[in-house]
C-alpha cells in the first residue's frame, strides 16, 4: 500500500477492525518513511457476469434502484428497499463465489422482494422472467394464491373499491 502522503511503496498495519456490517475492514496504517498515519477500508470484491459476457462489480444501489421501479405506487418504505438491498447482497455473497451471473443476482431478489410486495414481485418477475402472455401472468397470480390463500372477508385492492357499509336497522 502506497503512503498516500510521501507514495513511499509501503506501510505498516497499526489496527484493524471489521466495520460494524462486517462486510469489510478498516485498517490503520502507518508510513515507515514519513511517519504520517491514514486508513484504508478493504473489501471482498464480488463481480457480476451480465449477459453479454461484460463484467462489474456488484452493487447493493443498482439492486435497490431495479426493485424501487417495481415498487413504485405501492406502500414500501426506503428503509424496507435498503433492507432488501442488504438481504440480497447478504445472499449473494453467502455464495462464496467472487463472480456470480447476473441470473444469480435476479433470483436472490426474487424472494425477499415475493416477501415484501407480491404486486411489485409480480412487476419485477414479469421483466425478469420475460413474460410473453397473459398465461405466464396468470401462472405466477395462481402460483401467488396458492401460497398465499385469502382470508375470509379480506378483499385486495385490486378487487375495487369496499363495498359501502350500510347502516344496521334496529
């Protein structure tokens, strides 16, 4: 490592701790030439394979911004999309894998996402999966309340409005 005072093409490690996310390492370093200290953050890098073959290095914001356009008009908070951010990066570093496809990265949005907002996990799915017709629409709703079965009396918002409440006659 380079002093990034004196450039004297070394330094000594003083310190180091994990920061408080544990996903890299603050080191204090020191010149043996200048004496003069600076710290260095160090990371494990995690590259994307894209599907035209072009490589770069995974990030947490392009993740959030992909997933904040599925959620628009609906009722997710920026603190559950870096939330999700986080769980996804989690997940693909949990890999153990430096270079992963940018497939890999797409499924490990899909369920935190499926969690979070099952109509922006409907959008998100449809661009990611390339839905071509109604039919792969209605396979992934069936799929949804499958597993998701509604309760008695509970309507969606997409089933319209509430029925109005009439007044009870005594």
């Amino acid at each position: 490592m380079h002093c990034p005072f004196c450039r004297h093409p070394d330094s000594r490690v003083v310190d180091s701790r994990t920061t408080d996310d544990g996903t890299s390492i603050r080191r204090r370093r020191q010149c043996p030439d200048c004496g003069r200290r600076f710290t260095t953050v160090e990371t494990a890098s995690l590259m994307v394979i894209k599907r035209s073959g072009v490589t770069e290095p995974f990030s947490r914001d392009k993740v959030i911004a992909g997933v904040r356009k599925a959620c628009q008009g609906r009722p997710v908070t920026e603190d559950a999309l870096a939330l999700l951010g986080q769980r996804v990066e989690e997940a693909v570093r949990a890999t153990g894998r430096a270079e992963l496809p940018a497939h890999d990265v797409g499924l490990a949005i899909l369920r935190p996402l499926r969690e979070l907002d099952l109509v922006a996990y409907l959008r998100f799915a449809s661009v990611y999966q390339a839905f071509d017709s109604l039919e792969d629409f209605e396979a992934a709703i069936e799929e949804l309340r499958a597993e998701h079965p509604r309760e008695p009396g509970v309507s969606d918002a997409a089933d319209g409005p509430p029925a109005p409440v009439r007044p009870r006659s005594e």
